[in-house]
C-alpha cells in the first residue's frame, strides 16, 4: 500500500486508523495528510488518524490539497515537515498523487536534483510531468 518514493518517505492513497501501526512498524515517524476533510464521504477523517498517530507515538501534520492546484504555504509547509522529521514519513491522499507531486515541490524548492526526483517519483509510480515547469521554478529560486 505505501510506495516508497525516497530513502524515507512513502506516500499512499487514503490510510484508515489501522495502517497507522503499519507505518509505525516500518519506521515512520511523522504521518503528512495531504487530503482536505469532506473530500470523499469514504475517507477516514485526518482527527482519526491524528489521534491514533498520537497514541502510536508519531508526529501528524495536515497540509491538505484540493484539485485547485499548490500554494507556496503550502510547499513550505511540506518543506518545513520533511526537514523536521527525524525518522521515515509517510504522506497520503486519495491515491498518493498529490503527496508526490507536493513532495517533489518541496524537493525542488530545497534544490534537490529535479532529474532524480522525477526518476524516484517514477519509479514508485507516479509522474511528477504536471508540476514539472512549477519544480524547474521553485528550482530555480532555490538557486
């Protein structure tokens, strides 16, 4: 269920309270939501799974993303997270894209290599192409 995409992030399409001790078992120590509430009338609500993360002893952090598109506040806030986590990560959404995509815009502001952001992406199965030109900017600016 999660696809690793870095030595240690994973993201995953919507998790319910139970795959919280997965990802504790595997490592992870802070748990990103990237899913705004309401999405779906299917979806584990983020205050369940910030309180089972809490009572498994994992960081939660929600840094929800709706089909508008990304913020800057937003990329810093994904930034901001990643660089505070001091073990394995695991962000979610409905199917994993958006973390990807919001991760690979934090990679790229904090100028990561964008060619081997997009091969790790790939390789767990997601394309970073529609933020592409957004990343080469935030690369940019990262100098």
């Amino acid at each position: 269920m999660f696809r690793q995409i870095s030595d240690r992030v994973w993201a995953s399409p919507q998790i319910g309270v139970a795959e919280v001790a997965a990802a504790a078992a595997q490592g992870v120590t802070l748990i990103i939501n990237n899913r705004p509430e309401g999405e779906s009338d299917d979806q584990t609500p983020g205050e369940a799974i910030e309180a089972a993360a809490r009572a498994a002893g994992l960081a939660y952090v929600a840094i929800p993303v709706t089909h508008a598109g990304f913020s800057q506040s937003q990329v810093s806030a994904m930034r901001d997270a990643l660089q505070g986590a001091q073990g394995g990560i695991l962000a979610y959404c409905r199917s994993g894209t958006r973390s990807t995509l919001l991760w690979s815009l934090a990679q790229a502001s904090m100028g990561a290599d964008l060619e081997a952001v997009t091969a790790q992406a790939s390789a767990a199965g997601y394309d970073v192409s529609p933020v592409r030109p957004l990343m080469d900017m935030l690369a940019a600016q990262a100098g």
